[in-house]
C-alpha cells in the first residue's frame, strides 16, 4: 500500500499545490527542461559575484576627464601679445589696462569650428580646452607678438547630465568638471520621490546599460560611480517581489506574491516572510527557488548549458532545510526580484492523501451494505415486539439482497 501511494503521489489523480520532490529532482541527469542545483557555499559565493552592480557594469570608475568642446557651446576666446603694435595691439596702446583683447563670444558651429581674425577656422569639437588654446597660438605665432591665448567655456551645452523619472524635478545640467558620484547628480535633481528600497537607477552611458536598486548606491558605496557628461540616469519605481507556493506557513493562506520591503532580503527572510515551513505539510529538504541566470552565470555553477537555448538558463536551486548548516546558506543566498519559491510536502503527507483516497473508495462501496445491515436489523426488531410492521415492508430491492 505504501509502495502504491508513493506511486500515485507523482500522478494527477492525488490532490497537491505543486509537484512532489520526485518530480522536480531528476532521476536521470539533463532530462528536463532546467538545470537543477543544489545549493552550498561554493554556488552561494559564486553568485554572489554576479549580483547586479554598476560597479561591475561600468569598469571605469575614475572621475571624468577634461571636456571636450562640442557644436553649440559658447566659448570666448581672449589673445594675449607681449609689447603693443602687435597684430592685434596698436602701437599707441599705452592707454590700455594690457595687451589683450577679448573676442566676442561665439558657439562652435555646425561644422565643429570657431572663428578666430587672421587666424581662420580653428577646429575646436573633440578638443579640450588647452588643446583649442595651443591650435590657435600655432596659427597666430608667425603674425602676433608672442601670442598667448586664453579659451573659455562661457555656456556649456554638450557636456551635460540628464536625471528623470520618479525624482521631485526632471533636469538636464551641465557635468562638474571637478567630477559628481552619481548620488550627486541624483541629489542635484531633488532625489527620489518614492521610498529608496521600491526605487530603482538605470544608468545608459554611450549605448550601455545597467539597473540597480537605489540601496545598492547608498549601502554599497563602489556602486556610486562617477557620472560622465552624457550619462542618462533614470530613476523607477517597481516594488520588488517574489512569489511562494506549497507547504509554507499556514498552509493555503500563506502563498502567493510577497513583496520585499527592503532594498535586499535573503532566501531565509523570504521564507520566513511566506510563513516558514508548514509543521504538518513540508518537507524541509525539499524547498526550492526558481530563477532565470544567464549563460555566463549558468557556466560558472558548472552546468552544462548545451541542452538550453537562448541568453537565460532556467535553473532550479534545492536549498536543504533539514541540515543546520542550510539556515546559514539560507541567510547568504540574495533574492532576486520576480523570484519563485515552491516548498513540497513531505512524502507522509502524500501517503496519508492516498490513505484518504481509499477509505473514500472503501466507504462509498460499504455504505449501501451498511444501510442495508441496519434496515434488516431494524425489521427484526420491530417483529420481535409486535410493532405495526406494515411501514417496513420490504421492497422487491431490499427483499431480493436479504
């Protein structure tokens, strides 16, 4: 009997949440459709490497160099000789607070040019300040007097830092040339409306993007980049949540879609937060957590990915309550939002359903024989007495069984 129940427990005819332990635990290896996982140290310290961080996404975290001029921003442009009668001091120039004179301010045109008198067209987009300086004394060296040239940026329209999203105002501003982290320039847009641990940044510089939780920049400071000019960061709101099926907590009542309430929880918190595990239903060995890796990741846990197609393995990890150890790689292992945790019965549990199931089966086939049993004893009864006995005539059904 107990052999057959373990048998039914794996079929569709048994009542259940989810699929037993049996189900979900391959016996032959790269047989379904996932990779499963058994989780320890190694594999919790191995993802732990791959968790989400700008600091990771973006390599270069020194503070942005020197700008480069680019189409639309005003510069002025002042020239410098050593004695007057110059090319651009008069000879009378005795009556000037110095030689020097200041040029009009003026945008670096379509073409990346500005213009400068007897010296042309000096290209000035992609170049920096000193740069532009040095182009226009090598022109001027041969006609000025010991020119010396100063550039300035007047009004900067390149070289600018966009925030938006859910922050208490949207902006476009110019790049620090001293350099800004990104919490800077988030601060410098009035911050986030929402709570930090609902708020997410995604940050796009030159075609690359990453997305991190808003806790990650303030508790984890190597996630505070410097922001380049030309960096877009985007600020959401989306509340992180994962969701809990099977034996946890009070039973029925305890799954469903939980949300995290903090920046980062762990798979014991997560657990803990569904209602644990069930005294009367779960099996603590069997508690799993479903999640998508990527290939990279996949490889790195020592799965052979050759059986899966596409960027993202599905990947099954088997987290071992009944060991005391597990609670610890429990407090370790990092959730990750739209995660799914699914907790299965332990096997007694299924025993006891099939157990159910056939007193169900024995009972409906014994009750017409139990009715019947007592409506003949009855009869007996009323004739031994004397009692009217017409009410109990038998019919030809009841006739015929006794």
């Amino acid at each position: 009997m107990i052999a057959a129940s373990v048998s039914f427990s794996g079929c569709s005819l048994m009542p259940a949440s989810g699929p037993a332990s049996v189900d979900v635990i391959p016996l032959v290896p790269n047989s379904r459709p996932y990779a499963l996982v058994k989780l320890t140290r190694q594999v919790v310290d191995r993802l732990g490497k791959y968790t989400p961080r700008l600091s990771n996404a973006f390599v270069n975290r020194r503070p942005p160099a020197d700008f480069h001029f680019g189409v639309g921003d005003i510069v002025s442009v002042t020239i410098f000789e050593s004695a007057s009668g110059g090319l651009f001091i008069p000879a009378e120039a005795g009556v000037r607070p110095g030689n020097f004179i200041t040029l009009p301010n003026q945008s670096v045109d379509s073409t990346g040019n500005i213009s400068i008198p007897y010296a042309g067209a000096i290209r000035a987009q992609g170049r920096t300040q000193v740069e532009v300086q040095h182009a226009i004394v090598d022109t001027l060296k041969l006609r000025a007097i010991e020119p010396q040239v100063v550039v300035a940026l007047v009004d900067q329209k390149t070289s600018l830092i966009s925030v938006l999203g859910e922050v208490n105002h949207s902006e476009r501003f110019p790049a620090s040339a001293a350099g800004e982290h990104l919490l800077d320039a988030i601060t410098r847009a009035g911050g986030p409306k929402a709570q930090g641990f609902d708020t997410w940044v995604m940050l796009e510089r030159a075609g690359h993007r990453a997305t991190v939780p808003f806790g990650a920049l303030v508790y984890e400071p190597s996630n505070n980049i410097y922001a380049h000019a030309g960096d877009t960061i985007y600020i959401y709101t989306e509340p992180q949540t994962f969701l809990a099926f099977g034996a946890s907590g009070g039973g029925v009542g305890n799954q469903g879609q939980f949300k995290f309430d903090a920046w980062r929880i762990s798979l014991a918190e997560a657990v803990a937060k569904a209602g644990g595990l069930n005294d009367f239903l779960a099996d603590p060995a069997a508690v799993f957590l479903y999640r998508g890796e990527t290939r990279e990741v996949a490889e790195r846990l020592g799965i052979d990915c050759s059986q899966f197609e596409g960027p993202i393995i599905p990947i099954i990890y088997n987290i071992n309550f009944r060991d005391p150890a597990g609670y610890f790689l429990a407090t370790n292992f990092e959730m990750r939002n739209k995660d799914v945790i699914y907790i299965s019965n332990s096997a007694s549990v299924e025993t006891t359903k099939f157990l159910n199931y056939l007193r169900t089966i024995m009972a409906t086939v014994d009750d017409p024989i139990v009715y019947a049993t007592n409506y003949l004893t009855l009869k007996g009864i009323i004739k031994g007495t004397g009692s009217i006995t017409t009410v109990f005539t038998p019919t030809p059904v009841v006739a015929a069984a006794h």
